[in-house]
C-alpha cells in the first residue's frame, strides 16, 4: 500500500505550481493529511468534498475530476494496488445549497442518528447564518463538536452533510485533548489544524482552494492567535459554565475596572478606560453577542467615557482668570 508521502513526492515531480488542481492536491495531503497515513479512496474522496465546499471548485469540477484521475493514474502503474471504482469523482457529487435552517437542523439530526449510538446526548445550536454547531457528550465524558453548513451531497437517495471535519475533541475536563487534531474554519477560506498542550498551540494555517499554508504555529499561546481563540471561545460558551471560566470573569472584571478608573484623578483614565472599553466590544461581537451583564456593562462604560471625555474638555476649555 502506498503512502502519502510517496504521493507527494510523484505530485511534485509533476511541478504542482504549473496547475490549480494538482496543487490543491498536493496541498491538501501536505498540510490537512499525515505523510505517513496510507493512500486509501476515502482519503481522495475527503479531498474531493473539502473541494466542493468552495465555490471556486464547484465551478470547475470538471478540472478538478480529470487532474485528480490523472495524477492517481500517472502515480500507479496499472489499476491494480489502488481501488478507483470507490472514488466518486467531483463532477459526479450532487451538492446542494440549503436555504432555510430548519432544513439544515433536520438533515443534521438524522445525520447524527445514523452515525451515533441511540442513546447519544447532543444539542444542536445555531451558529451563524445557514450553520449549526452540533455539541455530543462522548461516552466516558467529555465533548465533540462538530460545525455543520448548509451544503450536503445527495449519497443513495439521502441528503448528507458534504463535509463533517470541522470538528473538535474535548476531555470530560472541558479542555482540548492534546492526543487529537482539531480542525476549525476561523475565517471564510481560513482553516486552522493544530494541537494543544501544555506546550501551547502546534499546528499550521491554511488558506484558499490550494491549501497554501500561511503560517506555522510552534508552542505558540493560544491567545496570541485570536482568530482561533475567540472562534474557540464562542464554541465553548455553549457547554463551559460562565460563572466559572476565567474569560468570562476576567471580561467583567476588566470592565468593571474600567468604570472606576473614570472615578479617580489618573491622567490618563479615559485612555484606560477605552482599552477596557475595547476588549469589551470585541469579546461581545466574536464571543457573547448576546450577553445581557456584558451589554450592560458596555453600555455603562460607552456612556462614562463619553461624559468624562466631556467633562475634561469643558475644564480645559475655560480660560484662567486675568489678574491685573
């Protein structure tokens, strides 16, 4: 059986940069896949549906199709060694964009039965526009989430979800197990793959329909990546107890702090303030958007600045008495 890294090697003697196709091949193995899991079907077919999740491929599958085939036929000698009947080519997957989220909900709760024991526990829970984030309690404890969109295939007369590898592996402690790779879209064409320990965040970033990694993540802290802390933090605000994670009791903390900053005689208290007023915001629109304490506080502290800053302005305004 041949390996991934033997592939890639054969896709780069055939200068992948010279086609688009061939070079989200080779990307995707490069960067998404293991070079030591073997070349099995289902691993070309994994490349063909992350494929068809951007726009870009599902207008050209017929390209996509021929180069995949050639490059697999070009790498083997004969038929023999590798199953091509089980790959289903691009140009031969129904995708289908759905439109309404009670439609989505349906296909991912019959999804889920199919594929999970009767007994399983999960929640589904809206997740944007035209998505849904399936939270599962594992047997033994701990959490798996999986982030649905509204694209699915036709697979013998079922609506399916095309793609379920946006999904992440947490202990029955609520953190991220270390021994498991997560995967997570956190922009529109961004992926983040990594790992996380006490080490901090191991993994690379990916982006576009060539898979080209953009930066590599080396025992990096997971908050100076905060495109995947935050797309983190929303996902776990659905399972994490806010009374007693620290984000969350640090974020009011910070604009509390704020508030009575504005009460003391430091110079530069409003500056101060606007931070906290900052972290606030960003912390409301990427994590909590609907958090009444924080939308309260945010719009104490919005409204203290502002007369503060106005207070300081008028005090400045006024002239010195003349003495004569």
């Amino acid at each position: 059986m041949k390996t991934v890294s033997e592939f890639l090697k054969h896709l780069l003697s055939l200068s992948p940069q010279d086609n688009a196709a061939r070079l989200a091949l080779y990307h995707y193995l490069k960067n998404f896949r293991s070079s030591l899991e073997y070349l099995e079907p289902e691993l070309i077919e994994s490349f063909i549906r992350k494929s068809l999740s951007l726009e870009y491929w599902r207008e050209n599958q017929d390209v996509l199709t021929q180069e995949t085939l050639k490059c697999l036929n070009s790498f083997y000698d004969s038929m023999s060694g590798f199953d091509f009947s089980k790959i289903k080519p691009a140009n031969k997957i129904q995708v289908i964009a759905l439109t309404h989220q009670n439609d989505l909900y349906e296909i991912v709760q019959k999804y889920l039965l199919k594929t999970h024991s009767a007994t399983t526990q999960y929640r589904l829970i809206p997740f944007g526009h035209l998505k849904c984030l399936a939270v599962i309690l594992l047997e033994g404890g701990g959490i798996k989430t999986i982030i649905f969109d509204n694209l699915m295939t036709l697979e013998n007369g079922q609506i399916t979800p095309l793609n379920v590898d946006q999904c992440l592996i947490y202990t029955k402690e609520l953190e991220l197990n270390p021994s498991q790779i997560q995967l997570l879209e956190i922009a529109p064409y961004i992926w983040a793959q990594f790992t996380i320990s006490n080490d901090g965040l191991r993994g690379t970033l990916i982006k576009g329909y060539t898979y080209q990694k953009v930066q590599a993540l080396e025992s990096i802290s997971l908050n100076k990546v905060p495109d995947i802390f935050y797309t983190l933090k929303r996902i776990e605000r659905y399972f994490v107890n806010q009374a007693t994670d620290p984000f969350y009791r640090d974020l009011i903390n910070i604009l509390e702090q704020g508030l009575k900053i504005l009460q003391t005689n430091l110079y530069n208290r409003v500056t101060l303030a606007e931070r906290a007023l900052d972290r606030g915001l960003i912390a409301f629109e990427k994590v909590f958007p609907d958090d009444k304490i924080l939308q309260i506080l945010i719009k104490d502290l919005t409204h203290s600045i502002q007369v503060e800053t106005e207070r300081i302005e008028k005090c400045q305004s006024i002239s010195p008495p003349q003495y004569v």
